[in-house]
C-alpha cells in the first residue's frame, strides 16, 4: 500500500504527496527509488493539489513521511510553488 500525507497551506488548497516511485512494487522500482536518493539523503516526494494549483516535486530527508511536520511540508509546497 501507499503511504502519503495530505496537507493544508495557507491558502486552503489540500495536497497529497507521495514518494516519487514509491506506488510501484518491483524490483526496478526498489532500484528507481535508491537511484533518486541524493547524496544527502533527499528522495523526491510529489504534491499533488486539490484545486487549481500545478503539482510540485520537492526534495525532502527520506524520513519525510513520520518526522517532518505539517508546517514544515506546507512551507516546502509554498517555497516550490
């Protein structure tokens, strides 16, 4: 299964975001996954909105999923947009 957070900014648009490669099970999948880590740890992480607003990629920590917060990913999607 998938694992996303949604998130609210400030302008009230709700984002989904996922891993980037993180829906698909395979091994070619595990390999895109590591591929896309920088050297820093960062993996692509997609937002996707709930309104008009364009989708954005962002680079975050790889423990992006249980230790960013709210406010830190909201802040993120804004800083892309």
């Amino acid at each position: 299964m998938m694992k996303q957070r949604e998130v609210t900014t400030a302008d009230n648009t709700r984002w989904t975001c996922v891993q980037a490669y993180a829906a698909v099970e395979s091994s070619t999948a595990d390999q895109a996954t590591s591929l896309s880590e920088t050297e820093e740890g960062a993996v692509p992480v997609v937002c996707t909105p709930s309104g008009g607003a364009q989708t954005v990629r962002l680079e975050l920590g790889k423990d992006w999923l249980d230790n960013l917060s709210d406010d830190e990913l909201a802040t993120a999607i804004q800083a892309a947009q």
